[in-house]
C-alpha cells in the first residue's frame, strides 16, 4: 500500500471510530434524559463514511435499532455502507 492508501485507511479508520464514540455519547445521554446528539450528525457521520463505526454501535448498544421508529438507521446506514464498500472497491481497481 503506498502511502495515499495508508492515509485514506486511516482517515476511514479514524472517521469509523469518531462515528462509533458519537453514537455511544449519544445512547448515554439518552439514559440519562440528557440533551441528544441530533439524528442529522448521526446519519452525517455515517454517510461520510462511518457507517461500520455506525453499524457496530448500534450493535454493541442496542441504539436507534428500532426499524419504525428509526427507518434511517435501519435502511440507511447498511445502504451507505454498501455504497462505501463499492466505492473502495473502484477505487481500488481504477487506481
């Protein structure tokens, strides 16, 4: 891997990992009642590319799992996944 590939691997890296925390501060400010990160910052983040920090968060924490009262998260961050994946995939192949 040269050192563009090395780069944009961490940047998703770190990407999936902010997105996995932001989840996690999120499902413990919804125990507490306190002020919640908005749904938009949520999808956001996943969209730009954390949708497996996404995924896995909503996973380990059981958050915005509820597919009718959360139809984003259940449709729409395994769709940006596979949106990402095939993206990599091209990139990877074209360059």
């Amino acid at each position: 891997m040269d050192a563009h590939g090395t780069l944009a691997a961490l940047c998703v890296g770190g990407l999936n990992l902010l997105t996995f925390l932001v989840f996690a501060l999120d499902k413990r400010f919804a125990k507490k009642q306190a002020r919640r990160i908005p749904e938009a910052v949520l999808l956001t983040l996943s969209c730009l590319g954390g949708s497996i920090g996404a995924m896995a968060a909503m996973t380990v924490f059981h958050h915005k799992t509820d597919a009718k009262a959360h139809p984003a998260f259940d449709w729409g961050i395994p769709l940006a996944f596979l949106a990402q994946l095939g993206l990599g995939l091209w990139l990877t192949w074209e360059l």
